[in-house]
C-alpha cells in the first residue's frame, strides 16, 4: 500500500473569511434581460433548436440539458428553473463544480474563490462548510438511495439532513446486507463519519437563505432528475477529511443510470451540451452506446435525436456538410464536436456564450 495523504492535518477555515467573485443576488442573470445578438448562422441554429424542442415535448419525448460549472457560476440559475417549470427540460446534468457552485450560492449567496492566491496560501478549496455539509449529505444522500444531484438538491430544499440513529444505521447494516449490501455498506460509512465527527442525531439545521436562486433545489422540487458526473480528485469537497470516496460511488453511478435511462428514450428528443467539453460527451457516448445495444436487440434503432453543442471556441468547419474534419484541421480537435459528430442523428456546433445562448432559448421558447 502507497503511503496517503492525511487530510486531518489540513487547516480548515470557514466559508466567511473567502472573498467570492460572484455575488448571485447581483449577477444572477434575470428572466428579463436581454442576450447579445447571436450570429446569423447561430440564431437560425438556436431558432431549429427551440423548434425542435416544442417537438419533443408535444411527443413525450425528453430533452437533456448537460452543462459544465460556468453555467451555474455565469447566474443562469433562474433561467435554468424557468426552463424546468414551463416543462421544457426533463433532466439537467452537470459535473462535481457544478453541484458546489449551486450550493454555495444558496448557502452565503457568493461563490467562485481566486485560484491563483488561495493556492499560494495553501488555502484553496480548503473550507470548512462546502466540505462539511456536501460531504455529509452524500453520506446521507448514499443510505437513502439518492442520486449525487439529488442528494445535495433535498439538504438545500429541506435546510438540513436527517441523521439517523446509530442504532437504526446498526440494524439496517444487519438486516439489509443480504437484500441490499449497497445499502447496507452505505449505513456503515453514515455510522463511521456519524462516530468520528461527533455528529448527533435528528434533524441538522443547514439554513440556505438564497435557495430560490438554486437549480438543484427546484429540480428536487419540481421531481426532476438532477445529475451530477464527477471526477475523483477534481473538486474542492475532496480537501475535506469527511470526504467519502464510496458515497461518492453509490450517489454518482445512481446519477449515471438515471442520466442514461433518459438517452435511451432520446429517439424524436433532443440533447443540449452547454459549456462542458468532457464530461457531456464522455458521458453521453457511454450512454448511447448501451442504449443502442438494447434497442438493437428490439430491431429498433436511435436515429431521429437532435443534438446542440454550444461552446465559445470559433469554428469555421460546418459539421452539418462536411462531417468529421482531418486530423490535421484544428477542427479534429474541439473535442466535444468530433464526439456529438460521430452520435448520429442531427448535431449543430453554436459559437456563443452560454448567458446569450441560454437566456435566448428561453426567449425563443416562451
């Protein structure tokens, strides 16, 4: 066994001495404002897409919207809950960044810390609540068989988490080893971060003051799947010592097979990536490839989905003629085009921002 790091040792300070760039009641983006004039060729891109969309709802089709964290952290939260009231959206699907970005904002009402500095100090990402609570409500979120989104999405909606009994977790460990072990090993690590924290049982008062600004909250609300795809390693609550690799597990692949039972019923629906150049297309093609399988041994296919990849990097290849670019075109390597390219059905690249992109389709929608 390789020697390990000791997160014990580590210096946790609160949430209240970081300065945050992005104070949500002031930047939040309102239902009202008015996006940049997209280009010619993306507004009649974004225009197909809204279309396409009414399309699929009037047929009960899904429509999945995977962003990447700079959707939370541009102030798109209110449009992201419009978006899910109106119906136009069945499953909102994001990475780690993207869940504590939500969180913070509905915890203090800021959040995005200076990188540069805080790693100078040896201070980023090392804070005491983000680590704490989302850490702590994956625990809990594993042993009431939640997904990671939604784990998370009930603590900000509910303000707080019910800690069980020591007792209670004693007995579900016992008696639901044989029916459920994945419960079972869930209720044991509950037990331990329970003990070795000194946390007590009952209901745990975790106030959100600013929820009404979080899309994890409504989707929990409104019964909509809100899926997060993490990567081990890649967040902040990783710096937290009640950090739990297998809740992280059980949370995150209960995300994953949600998230891919709305691909498998992806034919007539569509497919919105937004700002996410690895995890949308890593995941979606997973997805996709298992869904062929099923339906390839039904006779059936996936074939009518339509799929919108919106990013800022300019590209002047047009997926839509020309198809996969050589390898020695800078086009081969937007990543996330060459992947969606390759998933069948209709795919549009859209070069715009994530704030005009999002807040016109509402727009367009409404």
């Amino acid at each position: 066994m390789y020697p390990q790091f000791d997160r014990f040792r580590l210096q946790t300070r609160s949430l209240q001495m970081r300065p945050n760039k992005v104070q949500i009641v002031r930047d939040a983006i309102t239902l009202e404002a008015r996006p940049r004039p997209l280009s010619e060729v993306s507004a009649a891109s974004l225009v197909e897409c809204a279309a396409r969309i009414r399309a699929a709802r009037a047929a009960g089709r899904p429509v999945v919207l995977a962003f990447g964290a700079h959707t939370i952290k541009n102030g798109l939260s209110p449009v992201l809950i419009e978006l899910m009231r109106h119906g136009w959206i069945t499953l909102l699907a994001t990475n780690g960044a993207g869940v504590i970005h939500d969180w913070e904002f509905a915890f203090q009402g800021a959040s995005s810390e200076d990188v540069r500095s805080n790693v100078d100090r040896g201070q980023f990402g090392i804070w005491e609540e983000t680590g704490f609570n989302i850490n702590l409500a994956l625990l809990v979120g594993a042993y009431e068989g939640l997904g990671y989104g939604e784990a998370v999405g009930k603590m900000i909606s509910r303000d707080g988490l019910d800690i069980p009994e020591p007792d209670r977790l004693l007995s579900t460990a016992h008696n639901r080893v044989n029916q459920d072990a994945d419960i079972a090993a869930a209720a044991i690590d509950l037990l331990g971060a329970i003990e070795r924290f000194n946390i007590k049982p009952g209901f745990l008062s975790i106030p959100h003051p600013f929820k009404n600004y979080s899309a994890q909250a409504a989707a929990f609300d409104l019964g909509i799947p809100f899926t997060a795809h993490p990567m081990f390693g890649h967040d902040i609550i990783y710096t937290h010592p009640l950090n739990n690799g297998a809740a992280i597990g059980r949370t995150a692949l209960r995300d994953f097979l949600a998230y891919a039972e709305q691909i498998h019923q992806l034919e007539g629906g569509v497919y919105l990536s937004i700002g996410s150049a690895v995890m949308s297309p890593m995941v979606f093609e997973k997805s996709l490839s298992m869904s062929q399988n099923i339906e390839l041994q039904e006779g059936r296919k996936i074939t009518n989905h339509y799929i919108a990849v919106v990013d800022l990097a300019e590209s002047n290849w047009d997926w839509k003629s020309q198809g996969e670019p050589p390898s020695d075109n800078p086009a081969y390597y937007l990543r996330y085009c060459k992947t969606f390219n390759r998933m069948g059905g209709t795919m549009r690249y859209i070069c715009a921002d994530n704030r005009d992109f999002l807040l016109a389709l509402l727009q367009e929608l409404r």
